[in-house]
C-alpha cells in the first residue's frame, strides 16, 4: 500500500543526498514531526509518513491499540502490514529521486519509534542514523533480528524517553538500551524530565544527533 507522506526538498538532490523517513505516533500525523525540519540539515530529503489507520480526532495510527490489555498492547497483523507499506514506500521514494549513494535516515515517535526499531534491527544494511523517542523495541515484529555485527555497524542510534512517561513506561524505554548492548549496536540513550513527549533538551540532543 502506497503511504500519504509530505516532503521537503533540498535545492540540489543528487545521487548521494540524505534522505531522513519520519514515523509519527498513534494518534497523530505527518505534521507532527515535520515541524522538526527547520532545524534538520537543509541537504536533506525530509519525508514524514501519514500512518494508514485513522484514529479518533483527526489522528491516524500504524496499528490499533489495546490500553486494557497489556498482552494485546499491540496489533500484530496491522503492524506487520505497516512496516511492510513503510519499507515499500522507502524503497519506491529512493528509487523516485535517483539516490544510490545517499545514506538512509529514520525518526519514529512511539509507535512510529516502535516500527523504527522494527526496520533498522531487520534491514539494518539500509539504514544509518536511527532515532527512536519514547518508545521501545516489539519483539513481536521482529521475527529475525539481524545478528551480524558487520551488518549492524552503520548503523547510529538515538533513543530518549521521558522519566514520566504514562503511555510507554520508561522500563520499556530501557529494554532498547539492553537489546542495543547486546547487539554491540552504536547508540545514545538518554532520559529526560517530561512525560510522552519531547521537551527542548531532548530536542536539543536529537537535532545534535542528526547534524553530526
């Protein structure tokens, strides 16, 4: 399924321009993130996704979500679907612009944070920079991470998460941190004093972390 998304061009896009993919949350939309484009490097590519599923409110989702029950916090088949519409739309939109030497970025917020993991731990070939806010790696959509560490050395990781997070608890914000360790991933992992959300230092750090 082709996914809706909105884009910024740089003035001269060849083929090794980067090009950043934003993943917004539940609830929300292509806008959300977007609003970070004004302090991304201005050579970028900004492409930031509307998710498939509407919400209430306006809002729109990459899968539906259970709040009562923990063991169905998640929509397995609708995420599945999701991440596969996302890779497809990548692929179509690097293929669109004629770029083969650019490097791959992502952004994700919660659940687009989640689907971020998702992608960067399975494809890991594809990607570089990889920021992951408040949210947490599914082990349910990944069925096969990739182990090779020759792999997984390209890719850089950003992942921040409130200390008072009430939608995604900050213990599974931290799980990223030991999964990360394991896999002798690079990455960053921070907390800050906010709730859902990122506040200015974190916004601070993430946009350090992109200029890089």
């Amino acid at each position: 399924m082709n996914l809706d998304y909105i884009v910024r061009e740089p003035e001269h896009i060849t083929p090794e321009t980067s090009v950043l993919f934003m993943l917004h949350g539940y609830g929300s939309n292509e806008q959300d993130l977007f609003s970070f484009r004004e302090t991304l490097p201005q050579d970028w590519i900004i492409v930031s996704f509307r998710a498939p599923g509407s919400t209430q409110f306006e809002g729109y989702s990459w899968y539906d979500i259970n709040f009562n029950n923990p063991d169905e916090f998640i929509n397995v088949p609708q995420a599945t679907e999701s991440l596969n519409s996302v890779l497809e739309s990548i692929l179509k939109i690097i293929n669109h612009y004629g770029i083969t030497q650019g490097k791959t970025h992502l952004c994700g917020f919660s659940q687009g944070g989640i689907l971020c993991y998702a992608l960067a731990l399975q494809y890991p070939e594809m990607f570089n920079l990889v920021a992951c806010l408040s949210s947490y790696p599914e082990e349910k959509l990944m069925p096969a991470i990739v182990k090779d560490k020759k792999k997984l050395e390209e890719l850089r990781f950003f992942v921040s998460h409130g200390t008072d997070d009430a939608v995604i608890p900050l213990e599974w914000g931290r799980k990223a941190a030991d999964l990360l360790y394991d896999l002798n991933c690079y990455f960053t992992f921070r907390e800050y004093m906010s709730g859902h959300g990122v506040n200015q230092k974190n916004y601070m750090d993430l946009m350090e972390f992109f200029s890089k």
